[in-house]
C-alpha cells in the first residue's frame, strides 16, 4: 500500500527546484509548499526538533574547538561503520532515520564531543587508582565452546594428552560449535578489561590465566554453552605509572558512555554559547540540557 501511494504521487506531483521562488519548496499542479509552510510543519515534529538540537549542540562545538575534528577523521570513522555493517549499512542508516550526509554530522557532533570532554573533565590520582585496581593487559585466547560439560572435560583431557596449540585448534576444528571461530583454530581477537562484547564469565575465566598455553581446567559455563579457553599471549600488566596513559584512555571511554557525564559536557558547552532560541514554539528544544528561561527568549 505505501509503495502505491508512492507511486500515484510521483505520477501526479512535480516537484522542482528550477524556477521555484525563493519561498518555495516544491511546486505542483494547482499548489504549491512554501518554506514557512515546511518549516511550521517540521518543527512540530520530534524530528524537526532533534535536527534543531543537534545543529546548535555541533555548531556550539565546533565554534569553541575550531579545527579540532578533520573532514579525514569524520570520513575514515564513517568508513569504518560502513564497512562493519557491510551490506546492512544502507538500511540500518535508513532504519535509524539518517542519511550519509546527516550521519556524518552525528559522527562529527561525538567526535567533537569526546574534544569538549577531554577539555573539560580530567581523571583524578583517585580514579586512575580505582581504575587500575579493575585493569587486565590485553589478551589472546583460542576457545573450543561445546553444548554439554561432559564434552569440554573430555576436550580438557584431550589437549592434555598433548599440550600444543595445534593440538587445541584441531579440537576446536573438530569440535566447536562456534561457528565463527572454529574454523581459525578457535582464536578471539585480543580484549582487556573493557571489551564488552564478551560474556562477563568468560572474560572472569580467561583472565585467571596467567601465561600462554595455560587453559582452563574446568569447563566455563555461560549462556552459549561449555568453553575450554587457552591463552595464545598475554601482556604483562607491570606498575600503575607504566599505564597511566592507558587507564586514562579507560576512563575517558567509559565517561563516553555515560549519558550523565556527556549531557554535563554539553550542558557547559551550551551555557557557554549563549544560546537564544527565537521561536516561542521551539522554546524547549534544549531542555534535556538548560532550563527553558536560559535557552529562550521571546520572539519579537
């Protein structure tokens, strides 16, 4: 029914851009839309006033840190989405109401958001000590995950029988029902201690480990099954000053993450630029961040 209406509207329905005044929006038979028309209806939509929102947080931005996000940057992020969501890129944008152009300006609004916190917010002695209390070097585990326990001690008993990381990719080979991994021998990219891709649990056992080659002795159980894990290589976590750099990279991504430190963020950047909102009907577009006497002001 949608792609019929579609359709009889593009029969009847010309809209131009040549020869269109410059109040006019789209032109056809017998009417026409005028841009006050469109915007009156635009900004009595959330949509409408999610787009005004996001324009005046990114222009706040970018007038306060000039330059400090590049066109590369945007792109080479935009890129990298692109090609993680392969094929499903275009209907996941489409799904989630964006457009590349739109998206790219979401992608530079965050970027330029992570600057502004940065500026703002710095870890505390006190935080990076928390921080290091929770902290694991980065890690490489193979894994063999299977559906009943009895399967993974027998896995255990094994690779036991001979302990090489051959033998352990033929088990997973063989016997895992992973079937993203099974066929490279089981092997995770590396993770540390906020990857949160992977079950807690798992994460739990892995960690335990302590040297490559060592594998977990018991089975561990999580929602996918059974895992035998085996360390492939892992870092040495050395002294707190040796990853100041790295716990405070930690921090900073979890503040990221967290919508009350963000808004915060954003809140000073606003308050900072002196917003003035000139549409009485709009007056509260910013009110997830500043009260409505401080982000509006009667129309004239």
């Amino acid at each position: 029914m949608k792609k019929w209406i579609l359709g009889v509207v593009g029969l009847f329905v010309a809209v131009t851009l040549a020869g269109c005044s410059s109040s006019t929006v789209a032109n056809m038979k017998g009417a026409k839309v005028t841009k006050d028309e469109y915007y009156d209806a635009m900004k009595k939509t959330t949509t409408g006033q999610a787009t005004l929102r996001n324009m005046i947080v990114l222009k706040a931005l970018e007038q306060q840190y000039p330059n400090k996000v590049s066109d590369k940057k945007v792109n080479s992020q935009f890129n990298k989405l692109k090609k993680q969501y392969g094929s499903s890129f275009d209907s996941t944008l489409e799904q989630n109401g964006y457009t590349e152009s739109s998206f790219k300006d979401q992608i530079r609004t965050t970027l330029y958001s992570e600057v502004a916190l940065k500026d703002m917010k710095k870890p505390t002695t006190k935080q990076i000590e928390s921080q290091w209390k929770k902290y694991q070097p980065k890690i490489q585990v193979q894994h063999i995950l299977v559906k009943t326990e009895d399967e993974a001690k027998q896995i255990i008993s094994d690779y036991q029988k001979d302990p090489t990381e051959k033998n352990f990719e033929s088990l997973a080979k063989k016997n895992s029902i992973d079937t993203g991994t099974k066929n490279k021998g089981g092997k995770l990219a590396a993770f540390d201690n906020t990857d949160t891709s992977l079950d807690s649990t798992f994460k739990s056992a892995a960690f335990k480990l302590k040297k490559a080659g060592d594998i977990t002795t018991t089975p561990v159980k999580t929602q996918y099954g059974y895992h035998v894990i085996r360390v492939i290589s892992i870092a040495k976590k050395g002294t707190m000053k040796e990853h100041k750099k790295d716990l405070e990279k930690q921090i900073y991504t979890s503040w990221q993450s967290d919508s009350t430190v963000m808004n915060g963020i954003i809140t000073k950047v606003l308050k900072k630029a002196n917003v003035s909102i000139k549409d009485n009907d709009l007056k509260d577009v910013l009110s997830s961040y500043l009260s409505t006497s401080s982000s509006s002001s009667t129309s004239k």
